[in-house]
C-alpha cells in the first residue's frame, strides 16, 4: 500500500514536472517568435536597378526628353489662335518668352514677314510659318523661347558621344543649326507619319481639296454638297494650301522613305510603281519581335513567383537599334519634320469649325483632338476603311515615343540586362498600347506566345495585313 501510495505521488511529480516544461517551451517560445517574427508575403517588392557609370540615369534622362518634347495638337492649336487672332497673341506667347518685345522679335515678326509667292495667300502664309515655328521650338535648341522643354539636353548621350567621336577626324566648324542638331536632334520619326496616313488623315484632305477645286474622283461623290463661300476664314486657307502644293512632300517622295527608314509602305495608286534602292525589310521582323518579347517579359514580371529574365528583350534592342541606325541618313535629318509639319496643317484644317459644318460627326464618340471626327466621317462617307483614326492615332504616338527610345538610346554596347528590364517597365503603357491597336488595325496578336507567334503572319508589312482585313470583311 506504502509502494503504491509512493508511485502515485511520484507519477504526480512527473506530471506536474512534464507540464512545468510544456508551459515553459510554450511561454519561451512565444518570445523567440515574437522577437524573430519571419514574414512572408505574397507580394512583389519594387525592384531596384543597379547604375553601371551613370549610364542608367542618363537613359532615364533621354525618356524624360522624349516625353517632355512631344508635339502635342492642343498645344500647337493654341499657338496657332494665338498667332492667328492678334488680340490674344501677346497675352499667350509671351508666357513661353522672357518679354513681350523679344515675343514680337521671335515670334510674331517672322512669321508675318515670310509669305509664299502666291496672290492672296497671306492667311495660309501665317499658318504654314507659325506651323513651322512651333516645331522650331520643341525640336530645336537654336531658339531662345524660355519653354521648359529646352532645359533638357541630349548633349551627354552615349548614342551621340559616339556618333561625335567618328567625326573627330573632319576639321569642320559648326554653326548653330549643326551644333543644335548634336545636342537636341530632332525628336520626330516618320512612322507618325505612316499611322497617320494609313488612318486616311491625308485622303480626307486630298477630297477636300478636289472638291473645292471641282475635280471629280473615282468613286462616290460623297461632298457634292461642300460648298465653303468666300466670307469663311477656312475658304483663303483651302485657297492658300492649294497654291502651295507644288512646295509640299509628294505622296511616292513619304513611301519612299517609308522604305528606307522601316521597310514599310502604303497601298494605293499613286505609289504603285515604287522602285527603293534601299529598303529595311528586317525592320517590322525585328520590332515585332522586340514587342513580343516585351509582352513575355510583362508576363514573367506580373508572375510574383519568378524573375522575369530581360536578356531577351535586351537582344531584341540591339536589333532594332542597328536597322534603325542603318536608315538614318541621307533625308533623315529633315523629311520627317517637314512631314510632320505638313500633316499638323492639315489637321488644324480638318478641326475647322467649317469642316465640322460639312462633314459633321457623331458627337458622342469621344476624341481626344478635334480634327479626328472629320477623317472618320470621311471614312464613312467614302466607304473606306471603317476602323477609328483614333487607334491609328495612337499607333503613331506610341510607335514614334517607342523608335524614339530605341534609336537615341546606347543599346549596341549595353550587355547589362537590366537596363533592357527598365525600358520595358518605363515604356510599358505604350507597348501593349501599341500591341492592342496593332491587332485592331490588322488583325494580328503580337502578344501571342512564341509557337504561335512562329505561325502566324506577325512579319507581313502592316499595309497588306490592313488590306487583307478590308477584303474579310
């Protein structure tokens, strides 16, 4: 009874022991965790890119130049108003200068003195001249306008180091313009152009002006009933820009530079004997490609549970960047601005209240300038083809900010594939933007995975993709 009174306290004990040890780890433990606490997190943390010599901020740098120098057409239609109704010129022009006086000496006296050599065209010579120094002043460092786009300089790209270091051995003296076109050159690319006219912008003002010249053309007469009289301000412009036609890019002189600068070209009967000694055939290969890869690249980075690899997408520069540089030379330096500067008059035209009165437009499709509803309603008026300027728009806007970045950025010597990763990231926006127009323009998904992407016609020039889309439908 003793032996077995004894075993019981002592099992007690044990007890009471094990328990004591129990709480002890439970209460030690509860300390170690909460001074040990280990978070997971099923989340992305925002990744921090590493600068090799400053050759990062520097491309940061030639972003913020290429966004902060775009033409922007309220921008410029304001100008234009201020130029055009001398009541309010002063008050919105010398904003961007450091006096009045010095307004009128930039600004204003140049534009009134320059005219075309044609009768009564003095309102067309205002606007083609405010036209051309409005671009002067985004785009060029020569003037002495206090914009704020001018602080930026590309004096220190790599790019244009580069190009500078190979002309070391020539003994020449730079005026202005050259020195200007080394340190700002000109932020402007032909494939704004190309988006634009494959968006009819050039054909709707080309009815415009054979209707006011009473030529009849092939097809419908859709404008019978366009008549501008005299007393509209609109009717001495259309006057102005007709007599000046002579002095403007023909239609075959654009496609053929098309051609050189991307290997692409535009349908129609005015273009259809061209013969290019230079054509970059790779270009459209080599871009889609290089969206593709994005598109990937965007794929593996919204992953959380990998590393999204830029190697590819860096590749993928480089050969974009050489067929690029391949094609800068001969017009380079000046058609595209010419051009640019040609389709911004005929947009401003297009905006016109008077062509609003003719050519009317659904009011409630929302545009973001005021000239697109006319070439939609022109579109519809003469059948052709039926898909918004506004994505063709948006294709020139984001595939210029895109070539932009690519031609003046130092791609050919970077091996770091992080700085491919932050231009996929900076440029984001504006390359499945561009991916989801281009598949509305023509039909074709540059997003596809890489099987798919083999199959299908991703290397076809975008003029034939849009026609074969004409004939489907």
């Amino acid at each position: 009874m003793t032996t077995q009174k004894q075993n019981t306290q002592d099992n007690e004990a044990k007890w009471y022991q094990d328990e004591g040890l129990k709480k002890f780890i439970h209460e030690e433990g509860k300390k170690f965790v909460s001074e040990n606490t280990l978070t997971i997190s099923n989340r992305r943390t925002n990744l921090e890119y590493e600068d090799h010599g400053g050759a990062l901020s520097k491309d940061e740098t030639l972003w913020k130049v290429i966004r902060s120098r775009k033409i922007d057409f309220a921008n410029y239609e304001k100008f234009i108003t201020s130029i055009m109704c001398p009541t309010t010129s002063e008050n919105v022009i010398k904003k961007e200068s450091k006096s009045t006086d010095n307004c009128k000496e930039k600004v204003v006296k140049p534009i009134l003195s320059n005219q075309i050599p044609f009768h009564n065209s003095q309102a067309y010579s205002v606007l083609k001249n405010a036209t051309e120094l409005y671009v002067k002043i985004i785009s060029d460092a020569g003037n002495n306008l206090d914009y704020e786009i001018n602080s930026i300089s590309l004096s220190n790209s790599p790019y244009i180091d580069r190009i500078k270091e190979s002309l070391k051995d020539f003994s020449l003296t730079l005026c202005n313009d050259e020195c200007g076109r080394f340190e700002f050159p000109v932020l402007s690319e032909l494939i704004w152009n190309y988006w634009h006219e494959e968006g009819y912008l050039v054909q709707t003002m080309n009815a415009i002006s054979h209707r006011f010249q009473n030529i009849k053309t092939d097809g419908k007469n859709a404008l019978n009933q366009m008549d501008i009289d005299p007393l509209r301000p609109l009717s001495n412009i259309l006057w102005g820009y007709i007599q000046d036609t002579q002095h403007r890019l023909t239609i075959p002189r654009r496609a053929y530079e098309y051609e050189n600068h991307y290997g692409i070209n535009i349908i129609g009967k005015a273009i259809s004997n061209l013969n290019p000694v230079n054509s970059r055939s790779g270009f459209m290969a080599a871009f889609n490609n290089l969206l593709n890869k994005c598109a990937h690249f965007y794929r593996e980075r919204d992953n959380i549970q990998r590393i999204p690899d830029g190697f590819p997408v860096l590749n993928a520069l480089k050969e974009v960047h050489m067929i690029l540089a391949e094609g800068a030379h001969n017009q380079f330096g000046d058609l595209p601005t010419v051009s640019k500067i040609e389709m911004l008059i005929e947009q401003w035209i297009l905006s016109r209240p008077e062509v609003r009165e003719f050519l009317g437009g659904k009011v409630m499709i929302p545009y973001s300038q005021g000239w697109m509803p006319r070439v939609d309603s022109m579109k519809n008026l003469q059948g052709w083809d039926p898909v918004s300027i506004n994505n063709f728009h948006d294709l020139a806007i984001f595939g210029e900010q895109l070539i932009l970045s690519i031609r003046y950025g130092d791609w050919y010597v970077i091996n770091q594939a992080n700085f491919a990763a932050q231009w996929a990231d900076e440029w984001r926006n504006e390359i499945q933007g561009y991916i989801h127009r281009y598949q509305v323009v023509t039909g074709v998904d540059l997003s596809a995975n890489a099987p798919d992407y083999a199959k299908r016609d991703y290397h076809i020039k975008p003029a034939i993709l849009i026609k074969r889309r004409l004939s489907q439908q």
